[in-house]
C-alpha cells in the first residue's frame, strides 16, 4: 500500500483535500467516538497539515502541526488514520512524518500534544512524556504529553 505524504499550510489545500479531510476528522472523532464538539476552531488557519492519500487520492491519514504556543512548543492534534488503514503501520508513519515537519518548521522535534488517554503508550514510543493528571476533554480521558 503507497500512501503520498503531503504537509501543507491551509492557503496550499486544495477544496476537495480540506473536504476530504475535515470529512474524515468528523467521522472519526464525531461520528466513530460518538463526540460532539465544535470541530471547526480557527485553528486550521495557522496550521500545518499532514496528510497521506492513497492510490485513489483519498485521505487516510491527518495530522495538524500548530504554531508554540504559551508553552513554547508547536502542538501536534487531530491524529487520526482511517478505519480501514489502520493495524497497518500508517499512523506510526504519521506521526514520525509530523515530528519530521516539527523539526524541519521549528529546528527541533520539541511539541506538546493532547493524548487520549489510551494512546498514551503509542506516543511515549516517540519519546512524549506525560505531564498531568488525565482529564476530560469533550468527554473522553486525555493527558497532555511533551517531547522535550
């Protein structure tokens, strides 16, 4: 399975990518989580966009790289692989292309993220530490981790 790897900044997305992924970011964190939440924040503005299309140019893997923040670290969110490309290696691949972005952007692998709480052992395999208690946030348990 080829996937192309593409990292674009939101004025570089073409309509039918930005409906294709905001369609899957919905499915899976609205619809397949059964999480309502306000998906559109003003964030995707600012954002880097990760993103891997299949042969059929659809998109099957998302990451979103925001600028530091308050903490002094850019923040990797909306991580996501489609349903049927997942158990194969694709969201590994994902995050080691955002920390690859992360580095080249800013000129270090630091960045902060919002963990739910049951990935919290995939991304301490990339070197994320936890940095708090878990909490709620839109009723599923998170924590936040940081690569220092």
């Amino acid at each position: 399975m080829a996937l192309h790897w593409y990292t674009k900044r939101f004025d570089e997305l073409t309509l039918l990518e930005w409906h294709d992924l905001l369609r899957l970011r919905i499915d899976v964190f609205v619809v397949e989580q059964n999480c309502p939440y306000p998906e559109l924040d003003g964030a995707d503005l600012s954002a880097l966009h990760v993103l891997a299309l299949n042969g059929n140019d659809e998109v099957v893997a998302y990451a979103r790289i925001l600028p530091p923040g308050s903490d002094g670290h850019p923040h990797i969110g909306r991580v996501l692989v489609r349903m049927d490309h997942r158990r194969m290696n694709v969201a590994t691949q994902l995050l080691e292309r955002a920390l690859e972005v992360v580095g080249d952007t800013y000129g270090s692998h630091r960045s902060a993220l919002a963990a739910q709480s049951h990935l919290e052992h995939f991304y301490a395999r990339f070197g994320y530490e936890r940095v708090g208690p878990d909490y709620p946030l839109d009723g599923i348990p998170h924590v936040d981790m940081v690569r220092k």
